[in-house]
C-alpha cells in the first residue's frame, strides 16, 4: 500500500499543474496606470487648471450574443476597477441569435443588473429560425415588449431617467458636464411609426434640455452611421466598414445636426453592431464621430473581427474604457483586450479631439 501511495505522488507530481484561467486585470496588467493617467487633470496646481472637470469614464462593450462566460469576465473586470468608471454600459445584441435564444443567463452573473442596456437588431429578432427564411426580419418585438424583456429587470439599478415601455432614457453625469442618451436602433416608421416620432421627439427637446444646461452630449446606438466615412486610426478596421440598416437613423443624425448648429456640444455616438473596432463618421455629416467598440462574443468576433482572438491570452477579451474630457474636448479610448490586429497595428489608447474631429495621439 506504501509503494503504491509513492508511486501515485509520483505520478501527480509528473503530471503540469492546470494553470487556472487568467482575469482580464491580470492580462492588461497596464490598465491602471493608463486610467490614472487618463482621468489625471492636466496641472492640479494652476487654478485655471484646477477648475477643469473631472472626465467621464465609461465601461463600453457591446454584441455578448449570448456568449455569458465573457460577460462573467467584463463584471469580474468591472469589480476590480469599479472606483474607475462612473458606470457600465453594453450597446445591444446582447442574446446569441435571437429573443428566442433567452436573456435569463444575463441576470444570473453577479453585477449584470448594473450595466446599461441599449437595444440592439438581435435583441429584437423574435426567433432567427433560419436566415434564409425570407421576412425574417420583420418578425421582431414591439418597443414595450423590448423594454419589458431587456430593461425592466434592472433599470431601476441605473439611476437613469425613463418611461416604462420605452427603450429610450437618458442620464446627467452634472459633475462631468456630460449628458448620455440611449436609443432603441430598432423601430421603424413601417413597423412602429409612433415609436419612431415619439423616440424623435425626445431625442429632439433632450438635446435642447442639454443645451441649456450646457452638458456636452453622448448618444449610445447599436449602428454605426449611414454613408460612413472612416475615421483613419488604428481603432479603425482596415478590411470592412459597415453601415447602418435602418432608414431612420439619419433622421436622428439630421436632429443632432440641429442641435450643433444650434450652438449644442456633440461629443459622439458610441455603438457595436460590427463587431470590430471602428471610428467613423456620416459623410453627411462630419462633425459626429461614431465609435464601436469590438464584440464581446469571443468566437462570433473571430468570425467577423480584424484579428485572432486566443483564449489566455490578451486577445481573449475585447472593451474599451471610454473617455471624455469635456473640458479639453478629448474623447480618450483604452482598449482592454485585443490590442493588436492582423496588421500588427496596435491598439492600446487613442486620443482624438472631438470639436475638431482630430487625432492627437495613439498606441
């Protein structure tokens, strides 16, 4: 029975320890330095300086498709540098392939109920049956049935501003200077016209509330823009570029383009729906950035993405920490995850200056 206990140590110990899953902290071992840096005001000891406002920082992914180990990973994430980030928020697709494919596992992993919900095509989708199926996608849920399905859960988590039955709420970072929007991509004049005036109009007198009290603005929206023009940098895919499917999101565009004409302050529109990582901006319209952020869904973003995503390693997570410094009009990205393509370009931070639409700097 000795020789036997011997040799079964023996065994065990010729056998490689399992390295345990690494966290995405302890593979962006550099993050903290960069959002202290990011967030640091530019000269505390000059009083012009030391009146500037604190930036804005957002947690920003987007396009889960139901892939509820990554979420697991983002909210681990999340914890540890919570002190960080004034909130969470996730631009749409958050089920697999369709309603159908279920939400529930997104309530079951602890700190969900935090993260802010946009409306994405997926989300909407009744039950994706087969692609090909012609009308597919005219099968999708009403505005209240979204809201109920998607929001409703926990959006009294949010401290946000709502009407329930709506996908469509807004929240006032005062002290940041800075008001989020968040839009519901989906509802069309053909399916749901009053959905559609009834989202215009809010959008329409919240952007003059804005303007009033002189809050630079922030619209999440799961699409990219119409007529995209790319915005050169390394965040900016090099073999695809994507647009919008709806017809109604130039009319949006077309108010928020009133709104800066009017003397309003747009810093940009922040989305997913791509699944890789893009800046970009309507030809329409030059003064609004967009940004979408690469997906979430590890495997369904290989499919689509501009780079290999390899489980342990970096390239396994994709967010970005999303910026803005109103008072330098700044909009600074960290990516956190995948930060290099199949071109080798890297993508660690950019800084663009948003009035100008200007990139300062980026690695």
């Amino acid at each position: 029975m000795k020789k036997l206990l011997i040799a079964v140590l023996i065994l065990a110990a010729s056998i490689p320890a399992v390295a345990k899953d690494k966290t995405i902290a302890e593979l962006n071992p550099n993050f903290e330095d960069y959002i202290i840096q990011a967030m640091k005001p530019r000269n505390t000891g000059h009083d012009a300086f030391r009146r500037e406002t604190q930036p804005l920082a957002l947690l920003h992914f987007s396009d889960v498709h139901g892939d509820w180990s990554q979420l697991d990973r983002l909210m681990r994430f999340y914890d540890t540098y919570e002190k960080y980030f004034d909130d969470a928020l996730c631009t749409g697709d958050v089920v697999s392939a369709s309603h159908a494919s279920g939400f529930g596992p997104w309530g079951e992993i602890k700190g969900s109920e935090r993260v802010m919900i946009a409306i994405g095509n997926h989300d909407v989708l009744r039950d994706h049956k087969d692609w090909k199926v012609q009308g597919i996608w005219d099968d999708l849920l009403t505005m209240t049935e979204s809201y109920y399905a998607y929001l409703a859960p926990s959006i009294e988590h949010w401290n946000v501003n709502y009407e329930k039955g709506r996908t469509f709420y807004y929240k006032d970072y005062e002290a940041k200077r800075v008001r989020l929007l968040v839009m519901d991509c989906m509802p069309s004049v053909e399916r749901e016209p009053g959905a559609v005036r009834l989202q215009a109009k809010w959008l329409r007198e919240r952007l003059g509330e804005a303007k009033e009290k002189n809050l630079a603005v922030v619209i999440a929206y799961h699409y990219p823009p119409t007529n995209i023009t790319r915005f050169e940098s390394n965040f900016t895919c090099i073999d695809r570029c994507d647009t919008a499917w709806t017809k109604e999101t130039p009319m949006y565009q077309q108010i928020v383009d009133e709104f800066q004409k009017a003397g309003g302050e747009f810093v940009c529109w922040i989305g997913g729906h791509t699944h890789y990582d893009c800046i970009a901006y309507n030809r329409n319209y030059p003064k609004q950035l967009c940004i979408c952020v690469a997906g979430t869904n590890r495997e369904q973003s290989e499919a689509w993405d501009d780079s290999m995503r390899v489980d342990g390693t970096r390239s396994q997570d994709s967010a970005n920490a999303f910026i803005v410094d109103t008072s330098n009009k700044l909009i600074k990205l960290i990516k956190i995850g995948n930060n290099s393509d199949n071109y080798q370009r890297p993508k660690n931070r950019i800084t663009i200056k948003y009035d100008t639409r200007t990139l300062i700097t980026q690695d």
